[in-house]
C-alpha cells in the first residue's frame, strides 16, 4: 500500500537535510507501527520517495512524501495520520494522509513546478521592486551560471508578483518556477536577479505541483 502525506517542515525542522529527513520519516513510521515496506536486493532501504529536496533553512509548507507499508485491505479504514503525529519530531506537521495507485510513477518524476513565499525581513521601497520585477518578466533571457554550466533562468519562472502589505509591513513576494527534473528554478537566483540579498529574506515553499 502507498501512502501519500503532505506535511509542513518549519522550526528547527527547516536545517535537517535531505537525507537525514528520510531518515526521520523511517523512525516516524517506526514508532507509529506501520509495516514499512523495503526494497528488495543484496542492500534492501525502506521505500521511501520524498518529491523534492527543500534546500537548508526553507519552510516548508505543503511537502510531499510517499511511503509504502505492508497492510491488509482494511487499513484503508485506519486513520493514518492520527497514528502517525504522535511519532513524528517538532516540527513535522501532517496536513493529511491518502491512498495512492501502488504502481504510479515516482514521486520525483511528477513534479512540475513549486511555489514559493519570500519575506523581506529588510526595509525596501515598494515602487522600486515593482519595476524590477516588471523589467524581469519583459526579459527575454536571464543568463545564470550554476556549479559551472550556463542556463536560462527565464523560462523556469513560471509566474511572480509582490503581493499588498499585510499587518506584518515587510513586503512579499510570491513566486512559481519550474521544478522538473534538469530545469529547476531557484528563489534565491531570481532575489539575486532583483538585487535582493538572500540571508534579509524568509522563505517558505508553500506548494509542490505535480503531474
């Protein structure tokens, strides 16, 4: 049986990387119980499939994992996510928990973009970030270099707007980019394309679009 939860990743939660946080969804699934199923072979790993890594120091709102447990029939009318709360660490929320086709793609393979909030924790004129963003969404091309390969950022932001002041007063932008496997957008690179320094920023990723 495969089990899709979508869950939030704030606190402290947010510096755990990418593997460690598949470790903890084993201990997780441990204490709740649950039959977790393991890949066969000479070096068999609990099956296990998160969407997409969240890079350190991101909130996550609306993450995705699939796991596989071994359960009867009936376990479709267990409530999962009451079983499986009460083992998971501060800072790991489960917004809900559903059955998927055992045998759909990999979880990785369906992603198709993700959306972001950014906070800006400094003082900035409203005016002058709406014409950047105006001026980058008229580009063309954004030439970026990453880990030495050149590559348009351009065509990986899918939508961006600076949303209207909330109660907080820090202004905040909302971002869609592109999140499929060899084209994938950064909040940071299109901060840094709008002269925004990443570390006056709080992000939070607060939705994956799958196929």
């Amino acid at each position: 049986m495969r089990l899709r939860i979508t869950f939030e990743k704030s606190g402290a939660l947010r510096y755990t990387g990418h593997l460690d946080l598949h470790s903890l969804w084993e201990r997780t699934v441990r204490r709740a119980r649950l039959p977790l199923a393991y890949t066969q072979g000479f070096h068999p790993g609990p099956k296990i499939q998160l969407a997409s890594a969240l890079p350190l120091g991101f909130i996550g709102r609306a993450e995705i994992v699939d796991l596989w447990i071994n359960e009867p029939g009936d376990a479709l009318e267990r409530n999962f996510k009451e079983r499986l709360q009460p083992s998971a660490p501060p800072g790991l929320l489960i917004s809900s928990v559903e059955v998927v086709d055992e045998h759909s793609p990999a979880l990785q393979t369906q992603m198709v973009s993700a959306e972001y909030l950014v906070t800006l924790l400094d003082p900035a004129e409203r005016p002058g970030l709406e014409n950047g963003i105006s001026a980058l969404l008229a580009t063309v091309a954004l030439p970026r270099e990453r880990r030495g390969k050149t590559y348009d950022l351009r065509p990986l932001i899918e939508s961006l707007c600076l949303l209207p002041e909330g109660e907080s007063g820090c202004l905040q932008l909302k971002m869609c980019l592109a999140a499929r496997e060899g084209a994938t957008g950064r909040p940071e690179e299109v901060l840094d394309t709008l002269g925004i320094p990443f570390e006056t920023t709080r992000i939070e990723r607060t939705g994956l679009i799958l196929k």
